[in-house]
C-alpha cells in the first residue's frame, strides 16, 4: 500500500510538473505575441492615419499584407492555446476556426508577388509607373488574391463534404488542426500540390522581378539609388517568402513527429516551432517597411511612442490612485 501511494503520488507531481510546463509555455507564447500583434496594429493604423498612405499604391499593398498577417497570428496563437489546453469542439467549430486559417495563409505569399510587380514596375517602368499601377488596379490585383485564397478554401470544404462521411456535429477526439480535420489522404496530396504550385509561381515572380531589377540598376538611365533599394526590398520579399514556406510545413512537421518523440519532447517542439516560424515571421514587414521607409518611419515610430506612454500612464494613475 505505501508503494501505490507512493507511485499515486509521484505521478500526480509528475502531472503537475507537466501543466506548470505547458502553462509557462503558453505564458511565453503569448508575450511575443502579444508585442508584435501590438506593432503590427500600430502599423495598420499608421497606413490608414494619412491621405498619403491612402492613396499610394504601395502602401495599400503593404496594408493588405500586414492586414492577412496580423489575422493570421491571432488566429495562430488562438489556436496554440486550445491545444495547449486540450480544448476539444465538434468538427463544424473546428471548421470553422480552420477557414479563416487556410486564407490569411494562402494571402500573404501573393500580396509578397503583387508587391514585387509593383517595385519591377516602379524601377523598370519609371514614365508609364503612373498608368499601370493605379489606386483601382491595385484595388484589383488585391481582390485577385483574396480571390485566389477564397477558391482554395471552397475547393477544401466542398471535398470534405464529398469525401468525408463523417458527421460535422462529431465530437473531435484530438485537438482541432487543419491536419487532423482534413485527415484522408487526398487532403495531404491536394495540400502537396498546391503548396508546391503556389510557392513554385510566387518565387519565380519575385526572382525574375529581383533580376529585371538589378538589370534596370545597371542602366545609365535609371535613378540607381532607387532601384538598389527596390532589389533589396524584393530580396526581402523572397526571405519572406521563405519563412512563410517554413510556417506553412510546421502541421506537416508536427504530424511526422507525433508519436515518434515523449510527450514533453513534442511540447517543446511544438512550442519553439510556433514562436519561431509562425509568430516571428508575421512582425517582418512592419520590420522592413517600418523602419526601412523614410515616410513611414517617422510616423510610425511617434505612433508606437505615443501608445506606449500612454500605457504607461494609465498604469502609473492606476498604481497612484491605489
């Protein structure tokens, strides 16, 4: 009898141990997050706070782009927190949070491209910039890929209706993924597929807008300041592009891991792939454009200031009034 209660009682400390572990890591987890969703909101209401940033094509695009991010790291750090708290629904919730997943996701490699076409436009194209990329076309070029991320999305659901003869009002034994809702096979072969098509087409406009580029910058003609920037800013769209790749494996990763490593392990591992390649790489373009831009930057940086001290502020009345 002492034996069991002895075993009884190492494994509720050992079970303990592991909540104390999970719940540090959904602290940590959270903290990063919270300071680049902060930024990056700073940043959206720094492009929305002038005319200039209004009506600027670029600045629009930079908008839509910062706008998909910052849905995605919510939604991401959402859905962290209900695995980390084995939080179970019904596959119609899960369906549900899982949507707006898969198009902030699919949006943000092709507003990288869109916004590569325009800096190869501005460069190379300096005289007819003004009639190719206007407020309205840039208007539609955004509606394409909003487009393009909807028809992804509609294609899944409209398989998983037809294929999967599972009830949506099903209570989901695991936690609620994009990887365990769309489980058969053909889901990870049209994931595949896709995946390689989008990425496939994106690098190639974002390389060949990089190229004809650093072509125009070796031109007598062409203000070489200025297309040494644009180079520079369409190589930071393919690191980008890159990270985004590397957030888009992390479920692929996960799911290859599971059952292979001990619990603890896979937590770790789960943890330091959320932060590092989910959470991280939705800050980078308020990073490059934030600070890297002449005309945002300023505003940018009273903006985030202002916001600050005012916390600041409201956190020294409150302690004073106590």
């Amino acid at each position: 009898m002492p034996n069991d209660f002895q075993l009884q009682q190492n494994s509720s400390t050992t079970n303990g141990n592991r909540e104390n572990k999970a719940g540090v890591n959904v602290v940590f987890s959270f903290i990063p997050c919270f300071i680049f969703l902060y930024i990056n909101c700073v940043m959206l209401y720094t492009l929305r706070s002038k005319p200039v940033f209004r009506e600027t094509s670029r600045y629009l695009l930079l908008y839509n782009l910062l706008l998909a991010e910052t849905l995605q790291m919510i939604l991401a750090q959402m859905m962290f927190l209900l695995a980390a708290g084995l939080v179970f629904m019904t596959r119609l919730v899960c369906l549900l949070v899982v949507i707006p997943t898969i198009i902030t996701t699919v949006t943000s490699p092709f507003s990288l491209a869109v916004m590569s076409l325009e800096r190869y436009v501005a460069v190379c194209f300096p005289l007819r910039y003004a009639c190719i990329v206007t407020v309205p076309t840039t208007y539609g070029a955004i509606a394409v890929v909003w487009a393009i991320s909807y028809a992804n999305m509609l294609i899944r659901v409209i398989m998983l209706t037809a294929l999967d003869s599972r009830p949506f009002g099903q209570l989901m034994g695991i936690i609620c993924a994009k990887s365990t809702l769309f489980q058969l096979k053909i889901f990870s072969e049209f994931e595949s597929g896709f995946v390689c098509a989008e990425f496939v087409s994106v690098g190639l406009i974002i390389i060949l807008s990089y190229v004809g580029v650093m072509v125009a910058a070796k031109a007598a003609s062409t203000d070489r300041l200025s297309a040494n920037k644009a180079s520079k800013t369409v190589l930071l769209h393919m690191i980008q592009l890159s990270l985004s790749l590397s957030s888009s494996l992390v479920s692929t990763i996960l799911t290859g891991l599971h059952g292979k490593v001990d619990v603890i392990t896979f937590r770790h591992l789960r943890f330091s792939l959320f932060v590092c390649l989910i959470i991280l790489p939705r800050c980078l373009s308020c990073l490059i454009y934030g600070l890297r831009d002449q005309i945002i930057r300023p505003i940018f940086i009273r903006h985030l200031r202002l916001g600050i001290n005012c916390e600041i502020f409201k956190f020294y009345t409150q302690y004073i009034n106590q």
